[in-house]
C-alpha cells in the first residue's frame, strides 16, 4: 500500500521541475525590446510664439537590422481638451549614425516612420527631431504632450510593436 504522503510530495517534485525547466527559465532570459523609441525636449516650458525641439530616438536592441518602421504621433487627450493651445510641427532632421543631419519630411501625424533613414543597423540608434512651433496666439498655461506607437521590421522578418510611448509635457507660459 502505497502512503499518501509520497504521492504528494512526488507531485510536488513533478510540479517544481516543471516550473523550474518552462516557467522561470523565460524570466531569466528575458530580452529587452526588439527595438524602442524613447522622447525628450530641449526644453519643459516655452511661451506663445516660442518653439519646442521634440526629440525621438529608435534603438535597434536586435542582432539583425531594421528594415522598416511606421511610426504615428498624435496630442494626447489634456491637450485636445484645451482648442485654446495652438501649435504645429514646422521642421524635421534626421541624426544619423556618423553624427550629421539632414532634413526630413513628414511631420506628422503618421508615416514618421520614414524618417527614421533606410536601415538601422544592431545596437544603434536614430534620432528624429521635430520643432513644436507654438502660435504667438496660444493660450497660456497649458501642456502640450503627445503619444507615438511604432511597428518595426527586422532583417530576420520579425517585427515589433510598441506603444503608447508618451513625449514629455511641454508648459506653455504667459510672459
């Protein structure tokens, strides 16, 4: 007869081998993001008629290139909330690799993508900036913030998405 006793701890032993081979072994070589895109400004506040540089950076954390990347911007749900914020995207460079930059097109609100140049190549990075022009007529003491989502194509034929990804606020004062 066998004892109840060492059938549970027989199951016991299954189980935590069971978890110990599939359910922490993910954990424990979790990757980072195939890619990401990270936000900053130059600046947190600025006046009516000032302007913003909205700065986008996609790093390739993958071992194989991006081939492609669609990418939308669009005002977050405060700042759609306040018509009396006015502003606009009025310029675009692209930071490339070797540290130079050229403009770009597109400003949004989708196909930014585009910007980000051809191919970014494993551990590397792109940058976008964009110029957040605010009208002379702006209203005052509200935020300006937007939010991105982004797919991205590997040379591998993966891909990968991402968002929401939001930008800091920018504080638009009175003088």
């Amino acid at each position: 007869m066998r004892s109840p006793l060492l059938r549970r701890l027989g199951l016991t032993a299954v189980l935590a081998v069971v978890l110990a081979v599939f359910g922490f072994s993910t954990i424990a070589s979790a990757d980072p993001d195939p890619a990401a895109l990270t936000f900053s400004t130059d600046s947190a506040t600025t006046t009516p008629g000032g302007s913003v540089k909205l700065s986008m950076t996609l790093t390739n954390n993958k071992t194989y290139d991006v081939l492609f990347v669609y990418q939308t911007i669009d005002p977050t749900w405060l700042t759609t909330q306040r018509p009396d914020l006015k502003y606009s995207f009025s310029g675009c460079t692209l930071a490339a690799a070797d540290g130079t930059s050229t403009s770009c097109s597109g400003t949004g609100p989708t196909n930014l993508g585009t910007n980000y140049g051809a191919t970014i190549p494993p551990g590397q990075s792109r940058t976008v900036t964009l110029t957040l022009q605010v009208a002379a007529d702006s209203g005052c003491n509200g935020n300006i913030g937007f939010y991105s989502y982004f797919y991205a194509e590997f040379s591998d034929g993966t891909n990968s998405s991402g968002g929401p990804v939001y930008t800091p606020e920018t504080r638009v004062l009175c003088a």
